[in-house]
C-alpha cells in the first residue's frame, strides 16, 4: 500500500471508528425496541434537511446546512416519539412510512436538478474516501457529547429523550458516509450478536471495526465503491459471526 493510499484510507477509518461509537450501542437499543426503521426514516429526514439546504444555497455554508440538517432531524425524531407513543402496535409500519415519504419528497425537490442523480448517489452511498480533518474533528466532539448524554439518559422514560439523541447521531453521520452506511453500522454489529449473554459489546465492535477495514481494502484493491464494499463487507462478517456464535 502507498503512501497516498494510506493518506485516503486513514481519514476514512476514522470516520468508520468514530461513528461505530455512537451507533452501535444506539443500534442496540433500536433493536430491543424494535423500530429498525426508525434509523433510515430519521437519516432519510436528516438527507431531506440536506437537500433543501442545497435548494436554498447553502452548499458552501456548512454550519447553515448543518443546522437545517439537525432540526429536520429532530423534527423527525419528535415525529417518531409521538408515534411509538400513540400507536404502539403498528410504530414499525408508520415508521417505514414516514421514510418512503421523505425520500420520495427529496426525490420531488431533487426532480428539476440536473445534478439530482449524483446528489442522490451521495446521500445513499456517502463519500467515506473524502472526509477531511475538520469533519472528523467535529464528529468526534459530538460523538463525545452523545456517549455522555446517552449514559445519563439511557434509562430515561422520555421517548424523544432516545431519538433526539439518535438524530443528532445520524445527522452528522449521514453526512459523512451516507444512509446506507448509516444503517448498516446500526444494524449488522446489533442485530449478529443480539443472541449473545457476555461479551456482546466486544463481538459488535470488532464486526463493525473489521467490516470497515475490510471494505476500504477491498474498495481500493478493486477499485469498488467505498460505502456499498463497507456494507457487504460488515454485512457478511456479521453473519458469520451470527452463525458460528449462534447457541448450541
């Protein structure tokens, strides 16, 4: 591996640590409540915040872009309480319906753009190889603030208490490597060890740490796309985690 490699895969794994930090353990209690599709509606509303950013002009205006992205988000994450909490019995099917409504939406705004097509692409499958030091800098801020916030809150009643915390995760995250990406590192380290008694933490953190260094390699290896190589990759590390771990 050369140097310029290296200097495009380090960034990158960063990234994939930092948001293996916060997700796997939001990841974990999504699956104990059994919302899997609160993480794609909450990160699709997040992209929608993103996309009417971009409407608006805001492109070369982070911080603005980054504010409309995170009250989308937490405008979406009190939508979701008020779901679980009036409609317990059927949350996951006005959860998925809540994301096929915002994706459809950011597909409308997007539909007169000419570049709707590439601005679609990132948001699905994110720009992992590119993210520079000022993003892993304020990624690793708010990573900080969400543990400590998640260990004071975590036995909290407050529904919004939880998805609020899960929206600024996934807003920030969504930017950086894109929703799928996003749902993997929720899901695939969670849902491959929710079986196990001891040491579940430990297994999830190493799927999802090797799932990212294997993609990278393999993206630059064969010249694949980073984000979708990172999600197979964690995918079927996961699953044969899932299998060799599974109780006899």
């Amino acid at each position: 591996m050369n140097s310029l490699e290296l200097d495009i895969l380090l960034p990158a794994f960063i990234a994939g640590l930092l948001i293996l930090a916060t997700h796997i353990p939001f990841g974990m209690r999504v699956l104990q409540r059994g919302v899997i599709f609160a993480d794609l509606a909450v990160a699709q509303i997040a992209g929608l915040g993103v996309v009417i950013a971009g409407l608006l002009e805001f492109t070369h205006q982070p911080v603005l872009v980054q504010l409309i992205a995170t009250s989308s988000a937490l405008c979406g994450a009190g939508l979701l309480a008020w779901i679980e909490r009036s409609a317990p019995e059927v949350k996951e099917a006005y959860i998925g319906l809540t994301f096929v409504l915002a994706a459809s939406l950011g597909i409308l705004l997007m539909s007169h753009d000419v570049h709707a097509g590439e601005h679609l692409k990132d948001l699905l499958v994110g720009q992992i190889l590119w993210v520079n030091t000022e993003q892993l800098i304020g990624t690793a801020i708010l990573s900080a603030a969400l543990l400590i916030a998640w260990r004071t809150l975590r036995t909290s009643q407050s529904h919004f208490a939880f998805y609020g915390l899960f929206a600024l995760a996934v807003t920030a995250s969504v930017q950086l490597v894109g929703i799928y990406l996003v749902f993997a590192s929720l899901i695939v380290p969670a849902l491959a060890t929710y079986r196990m008694q001891t040491q579940r933490i430990v297994y999830a953190a190493a799927i999802g740490i090797a799932g990212y260094g294997l993609g990278l390699l393999l993206s630059v290896w064969f010249d694949l796309p980073a984000g979708v190589t990172i999600v197979c990759s964690m995918a079927t590390l996961g699953l044969m985690t899932a299998i060799l771990k599974r109780p006899n």
